[in-house]
C-alpha cells in the first residue's frame, strides 16, 4: 500500500472516528459554552478530512467501505453542512438554554446527539456492505428522533414518536429489500459478507433473479422513500421540523434526507445494470411528481412557518428523485445540482427561520411580519433563500430546475407539463407567503437579533454562485457520476 492510499484510509477513518470520539467526550463535558465549541471543532475537522478525499489516491473497495465518485459528493456536502449547521446552533442554543427550554443536561445530550448523527451519516456514504447502510440509516435515524423530542413538550414527544413509529416502518420495508437483495445474490455470490457487497453485486447483477431484484427494489423505493419524505410517506416530516430545535430541522432537510436518497441511487444502479430486471424510473418518476404536486399545494395552507418550510423540503426532494428517475446524463446532472443547491438554500432559510421564532417567541406566520423593516439583516436573508428556493435567477436553484425541465421536454414532453405545474404552483405560494413576512406591517417583538449570519449568509453565496458560474472542473466531475447513475 502506497503513501497516498494509506492517507486516503487515514482519511475515511478520521471521517468516521471524529464523530465518535467527540460524541463520547461531549457526553461527559460540563458547561455549554465547552461543548458548543467541541462539537464545532469536531464539525470542522471531520469536514477537513473529507475535503482530504479530493486530493489522495482512493483505495481499492473493501468489503465494508467504499470511496467513489459518487459518495464524495454527499460526504463533502454533509460535513460541509453539518460544520455550519453546529455554528449555528452554538447561538441558537445559547438562547434555549437562557430561557429555559433546555437544561445544561439536555445540552451535553444534544451535542453528544449530534455527533453520532454525524457519524451514521457518514458510515451510510462510505458503507460497501448494504447491511451496514441500513445500520447506518438507521443509526442516523434514531438519533434524530432522540433529538425531535428534546424539548420534552406533549407536541415535540408526539412528533418524536410519530417520526419513530413511521420510520420504523420505512426501514422495516428498507431490511426486507435489502434482505431480498441479499437472496438474489446468494446462488451467484455465495452465502456470507460478499452477497452483501454492493461493488460484488453489481459485477454480477446480471446474473441474479430478477423477479427477486424487482420485488427488493420496491420495497427499497418505499422504504427509503419514508425516510427522503415522499408522498404518502412523508407525514413525519413536518411534525419533525416543527417541533424540534431548529438546528435538526436544518440537518433534516439538508442532509439526512440525502442519506435516504443515496441509498435509492445506489440500488436504482444496481437494478439499472440487470438487463431482465423492471427499470427503477418510471417508479421514481411517479412518487417525485406525486410529492412535488401535493406539497405545493400543501405550501398555501401552512400557518407555522418550519412546517412550510417542510412541504417545501418534500417538493424538492420530489423533484429531485423525478430527476434521477428520468435519468439520462442531462437529467441526472440536474438532480446532482439540485440536491447540493437544496441542502445549502434549504439549511440557509432554517437558520434564518430559527433565529427569528426565538426573537418572535413564535412560529406562526400570521405573529411574524416586516422582518425587513424590523430585522433587516434576517429579513432580507430570509428573502434572498426564498427566493432562491422558489427558483428565481440567477440562483443555483433555477439552474437546476431549468436543466430538468429541458431533459424532460426533450425526452418525456407529457411529463413536462405536471412538472411545470407544480413548480409553478410552489412558486406562488411561496411568494405569497413572503410578501407579508418579510415587507407587511410589523408585529411582534423588535429586539436585536443575537445570530450567527456566517452560515447563513455563506449558504447564499454559495447559491448564488453556481447559479452565475459552476468551475469546469466542477461540471466535470458532475457529468461523470450523471454518467455512472444511468
């Protein structure tokens, strides 16, 4: 083994073991002004070490872990948020703890919490073994669903259990896919680990039963499904992002959603090298359009601003496994897009949202208004990411919609027209509700903001950017994996 493919498994370790660590120390750490900056400082290195990835050598898959083209991109993306999202929430849960809704104890859980989220995250990306990233998932999940519930509110415990409940049924279908994944290889594989090894699998895909891979792969589509939001499979989410601290639902919407999606791509690769096996897209494509479609017009009869901002996270995700479900390099590349510029935007407008429901000291959208006027440097930040959300130039957002409404009117004319549709419809009823929050008459309290607006404000660059110009490099490496997808 050479120096570089060492550092390259020095590196996914640290991507794992960073959290780990950090976790059991953050547990047992008193003081929340310690821990706030341990669990930053953790944040920031395990995102160091996965920008380390880009520039080492990658080693030869293993039978549980995995470096590809495909999975930096969601590990850079999730520990890039992740870092960000714990700057945030230093702030943000600095306020809690002074008002009282959370304990020097709840605070050791949170971050302790958070860590190990990152790290179920992480081992979902960087899994060969499909058993060990349904583990992952999982792994992820309940962490979540632990920190939904933390306030210890009646509603913040009824969205905690109904998240549990829903989930488990979810990667309840995910275990029974995998499993069948598992049989349909075995004849060809052999019993043990390398039936379970998602680079073997697909060498010899072809081979396998494919009445098998097709029940496994609906089961996988609504299973994951729960956990990426789809509709009708979505209804722990907004509950979810509701009822928690504000931090999670940022962490929901830009990344935990994504592992959900990976573990889609990854067995819609599978399917999609069987010959006799039925093709993943039409599936894809009809649960995208049916959860783009109902949540826009779920957006107009939202009156609590983070589950708004939950319907709008289904319609994206909606869209985006539309996207991969049309497939093709042009459409496949637009869901890669969408997917980074969703996570930034989306994650931008909840660090906005949180730090103005604790200065209202409320999250109804009728108690919260002219926040341009009020809170100038929040109120226009919250603009901006709407309107970046919503899909208006030059944001990253309307590049990514505009490619795939290209794809679709080149290659399926008839789907155009619902996609169109419910872009549209979001478009309106996002705008509708912007307009009396950022410029109608102000209400409520008019004290200072006491936010962190880097992770914010650098979400919205970065949005803002790639709507202008995406480096050559970058469209490179994007129109490679577009091609791996299929």
């Amino acid at each position: 083994m050479n120096a570089s493919s060492l550092f390259t498994f020095d590196a996914v370790a640290a991507i794992l073991a960073i959290p780990v660590v950090a976790a059991t120390l953050l547990a047992l750490m008193p003081g929340y002004k310690v821990t706030a900056r341990v669990n930053v400082a953790a944040s920031l290195l395990t995102l160091v070490a996965a920008l380390c990835l880009f520039v080492t050598e990658r080693p030869e898959p293993g039978r549980y872990l995995l470096v590809d083209d495909l999975n930096i991109v969601f590990i850079v993306l999730n520990t890039f948020v992740g870092f960000t999202t714990s700057l945030f929430s230093a702030s943000y849960i600095a306020h809690e703890l002074e008002t009282g809704r959370l304990t020097p104890a709840n605070l050791r859980f949170y971050h302790a919490m958070y860590q190990i989220m990152m790290f179920g995250m992480n081992l979902a990306f960087v899994s060969n073994n499909i058993g060990l990233m349904w583990v992952a998932v999982e792994l992820a999940t309940l962490t979540t669903v632990l920190m939904v519930g933390i306030y210890r509110t009646h509603e913040a415990l009824e969205a905690a259990w109904k998240y549990f409940i829903l989930g488990s049924v979810g990667i309840a279908f995910a275990l029974f896919g995998t499993i069948l994944v598992y049989l349909a290889a075995q004849p060809v594989v052999g019993e043990g680990y390398d039936a379970m090894v998602w680079t073997l699998l697909v060498e010899r895909v072809a081979d396998f039963d494919p009445a098998l891979l097709n029940v496994a792969f609906i089961f996988l589509l609504l299973g994951y499904g729960t956990k990426v939001g789809l509709a009708p499979l979505h209804a722990w989410l907004p509950d979810a992002h509701a009822e928690g601290p504000t931090p999670i639902s940022a962490v929901l919407s830009g990344l935990l959603l994504n592992v959900a999606l990976y573990a889609v791509l990854r067995f819609k690769i599978l399917l999609a090298a069987s010959p006799e096996a039925i093709s993943p897209g039409p599936l894809m494509m009809t649960m995208g359009l049916a959860s783009l479609i109902f949540a826009a017009f779920m957006l107009y009869r939202r009156r609590d601003i983070k589950r708004m901002f939950a319907y709008s996270s289904i319609e994206h995700m909606g869209i985006i496994v539309f996207a991969f479900g049309l497939g093709g390099p042009l459409a496949n590349f637009a869901g890669l897009l969408h997917m980074v510029m969703h996570s930034l935007t989306k994650s931008a407008i909840f660090f906005a949202v949180g730090h103005i429901s604790q200065i209202k000291g409320t999250q109804r959208l009728s108690a919260i208004r002219g926040l341009t006027e009020t809170h100038p440097v929040l109120g226009w930040g919250l603009v901006i990411g709407v309107a970046a959300i919503a899909g208006l130039p030059p944001m990253g957002v309307f590049m990514s919609e505009f490619l795939l409404v290209s794809s679709t009117f080149a290659r399926q004319p008839l789907l155009a027209v619902p996609l169109v549709f419910g872009l549209l419809v979001a478009f309106g009823a996002l705008l509708l509700r912007l307009t009396g929050v950022a410029f109608g008459q102000p209400r409520g309290s008019r004290k200072p903001a006491d936010a962190s607006y880097l992770p914010m404000y650098s979400h919205l660059v970065l949005v803002l950017i790639a709507g202008i110009y995406l480096p050559p490099p970058l469209v490179a490496w994007f129109q490679h994996i577009a091609n791996l997808l299929r």
